[in-house]
C-alpha cells in the first residue's frame, strides 16, 4: 500500500525574471514587473511529498525528521534570504521562475532519498500562483 507523505516549509528570497541575451524592452514585455532590475522578493511555500510503501517495522514511509532536516540543509540553507540570481549558482545561467526554482529543488532532494520513494515539489510563489514537478 503506498502513501505520501508531506513536509510543508518556507524560504524568503529575492529574484529578477529577465534572459541576458535579450534586450531590456523585450525582457520587460515578457516578464513585467518581475524583470525589474533591482529585483524583488516572494515569501515561498513549498511542500515536499514523499510517496512510498508504508514499511513495516517503523510504520513510515520515511521518518519525518529526515525529511525536515534534509528540506532545512538541502533548501532553506541555500535558498533562504538569498538573491537567487546572485548569490546561488544553481541559478547563475537558468532564470530563477517558479517553474524552474522547483526543479532544482527536486534535483538538491531526489539524490538524498531511497531510490524506492517517489518525489513531488510543490512550490507556492505567491498564495494563488504555484507550480508542482515530480521529475517527469
């Protein structure tokens, strides 16, 4: 029977949605108010999901402490108060969206987890806009 467990957690973090290789004009008609050049910041939520068989000696899928502490050192650590353009190289050539923000936290966790156990981020940028990748 496999289930899927949840960790919910946040990080703040500033970021620019803009392409060096295209002029500001067309940056500001693509991307508006977030190619602003002194970037602005969101208050993410992200929730992490687990999906495994239920084992039968412990009763979890994973032990939710594990999950937490890997989120806080794999994640928050690195993302949190941070300029996502300047200051984490993850995102030094990949524009900083939402879209892409949750991929590279699913390639931080994924690595770290039993290869047994499937992985979905969802990440909220904003309350009403959020995106979710479970590496398909």
């Amino acid at each position: 029977m496999e289930v899927t467990v949840n960790r919910k957690a946040h990080f703040n973090a500033a970021h620019r949605l803009y392409r060096k290789d295209w002029s500001f004009e067309k940056n500001d008609a693509v991307f508006g108010k977030c190619n602003n050049p002194n970037f602005h910041g969101h208050n993410y939520e992200l929730i992490v999901s687990v999906t495994g068989e239920i084992d039968k000696e412990t009763g979890f899928v994973m032990d939710m402490k594990v999950l937490k502490d890997l989120i806080e050192v794999e994640v928050e650590d690195q993302l949190d108060h941070k300029n996502l353009n300047l200051e984490v190289p993850e995102f030094k050539n990949l524009n900083p969206t939402a879209e892409n923000i949750a991929v590279v936290i699913y390639n931080k966790l994924k690595p770290k987890l039993d290869a047994k156990l499937a992985l979905a981020i969802t990440l909220y940028e904003t309350p009403r806009n959020f995106v979710t990748y479970s590496g398909k």
